[in-house]
C-alpha cells in the first residue's frame, strides 16, 4: 500500500493505493489535470472580450487557492501568509525599500518587488533594457497581487512569469502590438489576431505522457544510489562507473520533464505564453517555458545546459542577482541558487562545484574553441567532445543535488577521488581568464554589455512576431503597426 503522511486531502487514497504511489504524489498530478481542465474553461467562458479583469483575477486566485488547500491542507496558508506580509510591506515601509526584505520569500515576490523599485524609485538611465521593460510603474492591488501570486495555473509548479506578462494576459492584451509612452503606460497601436494554443497544449501534453512512461518504467530501475553502492565501486570498470552516472542521471530527468511541461501546458491551456510569431508565421507558447529539452539532451557546454534547464529560474537569478550583483557574481547567483533551493547540504554541494565547473568552463571554451571552428570535420569533432565531457560534468556535479545528505554525497566524490574538482581548479590556474574588472563604471559598461545581449536574444521572437503582425495588420492601420515596429 503506497501510504505517506501528508496535511493535504487523502480522497484520493484509494488511488494512490491503486497505482502504488505516494498521496501527495497523487494529489499533485490530479490537481495539475484538473488546472488544465480549468484553463480551458477559464479561456473559453471568462476570456477577457467577455468579462473584466476583476473577475479573471477572482476566479484564478480562488481556483488557485482552492488546488493549495487540496494538496497542502492547512499548510496553504503559507501561501497567505507570505503574500500579505510582503504586500504590507511594500505598502508600510514604501516602496524604495521593497526589494532587500523580499529576499527572504519567493521567486514571484522577489521578483514584484524588484520590478517596482525600478519603475517606481529608481531613474529610467539607471535601468538596464531588460529591467526598463519589465519595471513596474504602479502599486498592485492587493487582488492583482493575491492572483499574480496564487492563480491556479501556476500556484502548484510555476513557471514564473513576470508580473507586466500576468496583467497583460488576464487584461486581454497578450495579442496587441504596443509601445510604452513616457508616462510609463502602454498605447495601443494594432491587435493581433488570436492565435490558438491548442497545438501547442496537445505536443506538450504528448511531451508529458512520455516523460510520465520513462519514469514509472525505466527511472526506478537506474537509481542514482548506486553510483555509492559499494559492490559496484568495487567490482566496475571506469567505462562502465562513466556510463552508469551518464545514464542514471539522464533517467532522472523525465520527472522534471513532465512536471514542468505540463505547469506550461495549462498556463498554455488558459491562453497565457503566447510569445509573438516565427520567420514562418507560426505562434510561438514559449514565453514562460522552463526548458528546452533536445538544447538539454544535446548540450556541448555547461553554460548550454544551465540556459535551457528551469530557465525561469535562471531568469530570475539573473535579474535579481547577477545583473545585481558588483562583485563576483557568478559566485554570488549560485550562493543564491542553493539558498533558494533549500537546506539539504546536497545542494549546496552541488552549486559551490558549480560555480568550480562553470568557471573552468568558461576558460577552456575561450582559450580553445577558436583552433576547431574550421573545417567542418574538426568542428564536428570538437562538438561530439565537448557533448560527451559536458553531460558527464553535469552528472558529476548534481549527484549531490540528488542525494541531498552530505554524507552519501562526500562519498560520491570520495569515489570519483574529486578528479573533476581537481581538473578544474587546474584549468582556472593554469589557463589565461578574463579578470573582472573593478570600479563603477566599468561594472555599469560590463553589466549593460550582459543586458543587451540578454535583451536581443529574449526579443528576437518578439520582433519576428512584430514583422509578421504588420503584413495582417488592414490598411488603416498599417503606418501605426510601423511606427510600433520601428520603435520597438
């Protein structure tokens, strides 16, 4: 009998019992099904052409919290808690101090918080793009708050969505191409016809039915325990040790596949992710996709992975901190990252070799790639290498993150007799690396350097999207549509 203590409901008990898994298991992917049933309803009968803001933000906060108490029982009132003591907060102490004390809480909170105190403290030549277009230029109320916050579509496994995205969505203006004037609001200039998610919603469905088979079926089976298991240290080769940790943590993936491909199926489902239109005139739903699975599976470098796995968070440990950040502040994301994660000396473990591996990473990719981009032939060569170290360097580094207990995870490393930990503060002494440069300005010129790279690669698909509204866009308002463009 699949039976675990749990604070949530047990009417699903019996099949939990059926199926052999924990209940809160179970009330997880039930409640993510009913979220994606409730999308579709929440799409097709409170779409924003029928009904106002005020009733999308009700509904989506109520529904949300409903899904909260039915997983977590009374522990949902952490959800309460944290949102009303932030938001009395922002409104009691002001909110040019909003964003040191948000760090204690979540990612949305942290986020928000940012995000008004650069709208609405900080000057516009003090931001970066990035943080130009997202800041917030007025308090939320406290509904818009509760609903960003604790909407069913995302109050169980995210992704995280910046909070201009969530009130452009429930406000029904995710299809209409704009321009933010100087007072800080958005002018209409076309709309957009409405795309249908549909497609979309069923392949990343297809994507969570064969994730969900992989791991019922194949990912008990290759469990990363046996990476320490004694009998095997002893007796393996190290062909067979390499391919074994490869293969154990690739069957360790299918369970994130699936629980963030289908929290992006119902956010999908509801109408939110549109991302604007391809070269090719096909709507892009990727706007708050947590990853990209064939990057992930084909990475040829640790910097690849890391863009392409949980890349909300990603995203918001770029915003919050190392675009933030004045010193050190790869070290500083990734302290951070493992603070957010949480208290298992796993993960701490985990990111400090990180920071180790990203770093080393870093150094060989600048000293060495340049000899193997011509012929074709060696740059081939150069990637089927660099795939096979960086999936094996991967899978050394968040063995930990796995294991979560310090004493499993030190003997892991004991096994490997921390060779990847000593190959790579090898490299960082013995190969050239770019000194980071210290003062204000050069920080400023650094950090703005990073925002506009980050900048054209997030809105390449928007402006496409923009090209391709323009040749729908009817007669009359074709100058508009081209002076939104031009701008943008």
């Amino acid at each position: 009998m699949a039976t675990t203590s749990t604070t949530g409901s047990t009417l699903l008990q019996p099949l939990s019992n059926a199926v052999q898994l924990p209940i809160d298991q179970v009330n997880f992917v039930v409640c993510q099904l009913f979220a994606l049933l409730a999308a579709i309803w929440f799409r097709t009968y409170l779409h924003s052409s029928k009904t106002s803001s005020f009733i999308r933000h009700v509904v989506a906060t109520l529904l949300g919290l409903y899904l909260a108490l039915f997983c977590f029982g009374w522990y949902a009132l952490h959800f309460l808690v944290q949102s009303g003591i932030s938001y009395c907060i922002m409104i009691i102490i002001g909110v040019e101090n909003t964003h040191n004390p948000m760090m204690i809480i979540t990612q949305k909170i942290t986020s928000l918080a940012y995000e008004i105190h650069d709208g609405m403290f900080r000057k516009d030549e003090e931001l970066t793009p990035s943080q130009r277009d997202l800041a917030v230029r007025r308090m939320p109320s406290l509904l818009e708050y509760l609903s960003y916050n604790c909407n069913f579509m995302g109050i169980l496994a995210g992704p995280l969505c910046s909070y201009k995205d969530y009130i452009t969505f429930i406000e029904g203006r995710s299809y209409q191409v704009t321009q933010s004037g100087e007072s800080g609001k958005e002018e209409l200039h076309c709309e957009r016809a409405e795309p249908s998610p549909n497609i979309a919603v069923i392949q990343k469905l297809l994507v969570c039915g064969v994730s969900l088979l992989f791991h019922l079926t194949i990912s008990n089976t290759l469990p990363v325990e046996y990476n320490i298991d004694e009998h095997f240290q002893a007796t393996a080769s190290w062909p067979t040790k390499l391919i074994y940790l490869y293969v154990s943590l690739l069957a360790a993936r299918p369970k994130y596949y699936f629980a963030w491909t289908l929290a992006d199926a119902i956010n999908n489902a509801a109408g939110f992710g549109f991302r604007g239109y391809d070269r090719n005139g096909e709507a892009r739903w990727d706007l708050i996709s947590n990853l990209r699975i064939q990057q992930i599976e084909m990475s040829t470098s640790f910097k690849m992975f890391l863009d392409n796995w949980n890349i909300q968070t990603a995203l918001w440990l770029k915003r919050v901190c190392y675009e933030r950040s004045s010193l050190s502040p790869t070290i500083q994301t990734f302290i951070l990252s493992a603070i957010w994660h949480g208290v298992y000396p796993g993960y701490y473990l985990t990111f400090l070799t990180g920071v180790v591996m990203t770093l080393a990473a870093r150094a060989v990719r600048n000293n060495i790639r340049h000899y193997f981009l011509e012929p074709p032939q060696l740059k081939l060569l150069y990637d089927v290498i660099t795939w096979m170290v960086t999936q094996i360097t991967i899978s050394y580094t968040v063995v930990p993150f796995v294991l979560l207990s310090i004493k499993p995870s030190l003997m892991f490393y004991s096994c490997w007799y921390y060779c990847l930990h000593i190959v790579g503060i090898l490299v960082l002494l013995l190969l050239p690396v770019n000194k980071t440069q210290r003062g204000k300005n050069t920080h400023e010129n650094i950090q703005l350097s990073r925002s506009k790279k980050f900048d054209e690669r997030e809105n390449s698909l928007g402006q496409n999207s923009f090209s391709t509204t323009n040749n729908v866009c009817s007669q009359n308002q074709e100058v508009a549509c081209r002076h939104s463009s031009l701008k943008q």
